[in-house]
C-alpha cells in the first residue's frame, strides 16, 4: 500500500529549506552500517560455533565442557575485563575460526562399529540391462531395537522395470519433519527399495541439531520392502504414505541407475548427513534433478518433508485422479501393511487399493 500525502510549500525561514543540521553526524551513521553488518554475522557465527561446541563429536563430556566454556566464556570474560565491544569481538572472531577450522578438519569415515542393521553397505554390478544388487537387507523384527538381520544378493532386469513408487512417513509429534523413500517396482511382483538414512552407530540415536555438525555419516539403505516399510508401520507405528510416480519407461531406468550410481559413490567416497541440505529428501531430489535439471525447484516442502507428498503432486510427479487431500487418505497403507503381517505377497497387498500405478 503506497500513502500519497500533501506537503505544505516551504516558506523562506522553514526548517524545509535549510541543510541538516549536523551531515557530518550523518556521514558518520551511513559509515557504520558496514560494521553493524559485520557485527551482526559474527553474532551469527559465534552461536553457531557455541552450537557447535555442544554438538560436534568429542571423546568424552569433561571436553565438551572445557569446549563450551571457552567459545561463550572468553568472549564474555573480555567484555567484562575491557568494557569495551573490541576485544570482546576479537575474542568472538579467534574462538569461532577455531570451531570452524575444527569443524572443517572432520573427515567421513566407512569403519566405525556401526549399528548390525547398517554395518554392510550394498552396492550394484552392471552387466548390461542386468544389475546385481549386492546386500539386501531383510530385518526380520520382534521390536523396533530387536530384530534378526540378514543381507542378501538380488539380480533385475532393467527391462522387466515396471514401476517407482515414493513413500512419506510423516514423524508424530515434530511438524513438518519426516522420511521419505523409494522403490523400484519389477515384472513378478518383486521390489526393491532405497531408504537415505544416517548411518548409526552401535547404541546411537538422532539429533536434528547434531546432525549439523558432522555427527553422522550418510547411508543408502537397500532394503526388501517387508522390513523398510514394516518397521514403520507395524513396530514404530507411524503413519506411511505410498504413491505410484508418474514418469515414463525409459526415465524409470535412467532414474534406477542414477540412483544405484549414487549407492556406488557412498560406497566408496563416504559422506556427512546434514539436517537441513544432505537428507533422504533432498538426496532423492538431487538424483531427480540429475535427469532432469530443475525438474524439482526448491520448495520449503524438501526442507520439511511432511509435505513432500504435496510438492510432488502439485509438481505432476504422483497421480493428481483425485483432489490432494483425498489422494492422501487413500494413500494411507498402515491397515493393508498390519492386516499382511510380513507375507511373500506383502508387497502387492499394501498397493491393491492404490490407483494409477502397477501393483
């Protein structure tokens, strides 16, 4: 909205007439604002380097204390000693570069004693059309945290590539956060599914906040259908969505071998998770736009993966026979999965009442 106001006419003798009062003041205000700007983004960079110093991995609490006092406590320490913002702003910058070159020098690593479901990475062998999909994980589960695990070798036919599916699994209790994943679809009811996840160590749990800092590396999960979509449905009981991609034969291919290609690369050349810009989403983006580039602009809906269901529909990329939010109730397979219970025809049960794909 743009106000229209009426000014009166100066008169010989209005303040309207004469110079400001003191330019030089105000010569001198227009100087600071680079430095007010530069004061703001070492504020900026101090809290995250006092993140940092409580969520970077160290050996022990004892460290983590010493880290901590030192990045919030010296700064403070200096302005309580001079009583000036200089030396307190110079303390700032020398213990965020610390964290920061800190920060830089951590490296990911394939050899850790990692959690037994994702000690083994998979990988695929190329001969052709046929693709051998080496360490299949199948988690037969008794609770979320017990199970028996087996991996396993599978060969496909990229001609016999029917379908790709995207589920969502929406977190209970955090907006906006969740996790989403893929399965490729072949002749004779077999699947193969790709979940990106951090890769846990023995006893670990997660973080968002410490998955910015380099706390956990990156893994693609290659896993049957019956424990990567069970173990959401039936053990952590939370909610799971399937869609059918809408994409054509030859892109179906493309896309399965972009995203093995992907597998192969983690395989060799580890890589940190980050919360924000190398998740299960955004990975999946990445392989998308990788086809096609800017098939999938940025949308707040890749950040906040609750709704990346909604950012595929309205970009074309699910089945749109029906308004979004009737799509999505019917896309709800949580009673097929339980009612199943884990069957050789799992697969095919959790999609007979799904519309617009290839069960």
């Amino acid at each position: 909205m743009v106000l229209f106001v009426k000014i009166p006419a100066a008169t010989e003798g209005d303040d309207a007439t004469r110079a400001p009062a003191n330019p030089g003041a105000m010569r001198r205000g227009w100087r600071r604002l680079p430095g007010m700007s530069g004061g703001g983004l070492l504020l900026a960079w101090w809290v995250w380097a006092s993140l940092g110093a409580l969520y970077l991995p160290l050996p022990d609490a004892g460290w983590r204390v010493v880290v901590v006092l030192g990045v919030i406590g010296l700064p403070v320490a200096a302005l309580a000693w001079r009583g000036t913002r200089r030396p307190a702003f110079g303390t700032m910058a020398v213990v965020c570069g610390i964290v920061t070159i800190w920060w830089g020098s951590l490296e990911p690593r394939n050899d850790r004693d990692w959690s037994p479901d994702q000690a083994v990475l998979p990988s695929a062998d190329w001969q052709g059309d046929q693709v051998t999909v080496r360490n299949i994980r199948h988690c037969e589960y008794r609770a979320v945290d017990d199970y028996a695990v087996r991996f396993y070798d599978a060969t496909f036919d990229l001609g016999e590539l029917e379908s790709v599916w995207f589920f969502v699994e929406p977190f209970a209790g955090y907006p906006g956060a969740a996790h989403t994943f893929i399965s490729f679809g072949f002749r004779g009811d077999r699947y193969v599914a790709v979940s990106v996840e951090i890769r846990r160590e023995r006893g670990e749990g997660f973080s968002a906040l410490k998955g910015i800092f380099k706390n956990y590396e990156l893994m693609y999960v290659v896993g049957d259908e019956r424990d990567l979509v069970r173990l959401r449905t039936d053990f952590r009981n939370d909610d799971v969505y399937l869609y059918p991609v809408e994409v054509s034969e030859e892109r179906r291919r493309d896309f399965f071998r972009e995203v093995f290609e992907g597998v192969n690369r983690l395989r060799d050349e580890p890589e940190f998770y980050h919360s924000v810009w190398n998740t299960c989403t955004t990975r999946v983006v990445e392989h998308v736009n990788g086809l096609v580039p800017g098939r999938i602009p940025f949308r707040w809906g890749i950040v906040f993966p609750a709704e990346a269901d909604r950012v595929a529909y309205e970009l074309g990329l699910i089945a749109d026979d029906l308004p979004f939010e009737a799509l999505r109730e019917r896309s709800l397979i949580n009673e097929a999965a339980k009612a199943d219970g884990g069957s050789e025809r799992f697969s095919r049960r959790i999609r007979e009442h799904l519309a617009g794909g290839n069960p």
